[in-house]
C-alpha cells in the first residue's frame, strides 16, 4: 500500500501569502511604499483628546498649522515627517497626512483625527500596516 505524503505548510507562512496578495492589489504608487507596523488610535479637537478647549487660540490647529480635518493624523516626527502621505491599511485608497503631534504619540505609533470623541472612542486602538508613499 502506498502512502501518500501531504504537503507541510508552515502556520507562518499564510501572512506571507496575504502580505504579498496585498501588494499585488495595491497601486502601483503604494507597492513601492515603506511599510511600517503601528499603533494607530483616533483623537478629536475635544479637551479630553488634546487639552484645548473651543476658546484655546489653538483650538483645532494641528502642529503644521492647518485645521485638522479628514485625513489628518498625529505622529512621531522622528519616524514619519510632518507633511508625509500615506496610507493605511483597513482605509482602502484614502490618502492621510502627517500633520500633528501629540503627548502620546512616541515611536511606532500615530493617531487619527475623527470628527468626535464618541467615533474616536469606537475606533479603539489597532496595529495596522503604514504605507508611506515615496
């Protein structure tokens, strides 16, 4: 009787497999992107997000100087400048800014801005993959 030998697959090889079907379906201007795994949270203009309140001269203004709005995000300058697009992995095409600072944003990690507390608070903190464009 003959046996019949199964193909060993290693359990870590599937992110391997799903890493590349990825880069395979991105643009073209993101698959020669840098990819970096981060932290990525959500703030808002609200006190408790960044300790200004709507009288605050800088109220809603990001480090950068703009009006935070969608697609701006707060990170560590050290690792993503200020000015630099990317995108994020879950958030399909949309391209994000790095624009902000924050207190709690050191090393591999980033936050994005959400129009309230309540969407901030329900996005959570997640590691992500970080596609910054070239």
């Amino acid at each position: 009787m003959k046996m019949r030998l199964k193909p060993q697959i290693s359990a870590n090889v599937f992110p391997q497999i799903i890493y590349m079907l990825i880069f395979m379906l991105l643009p073209p201007e993101t698959a020669s992107a840098e990819v970096y795994l981060m932290t990525v949270r959500a703030y808002d203009n609200c006190k408790i997000c960044t300790g200004k309140t709507p009288r605050h001269k800088a109220y809603g203004i990001t480090k950068s100087g703009k009006v935070a709005s969608h697609g701006t995000v707060a990170v560590y300058p050290k690792i993503i400048e200020l000015g630099t697009k990317f995108k994020i992995e879950g958030f399909g095409n949309k391209i994000f800014r790095a624009e902000d600072v924050g207190r709690a944003v050191k090393g591999r990690r980033m936050e994005i801005w959400m129009e309230s507390h309540n969407k901030a608070l329900q996005f959570g903190k997640k590691r992500l993959r970080v596609f910054v464009m070239k």
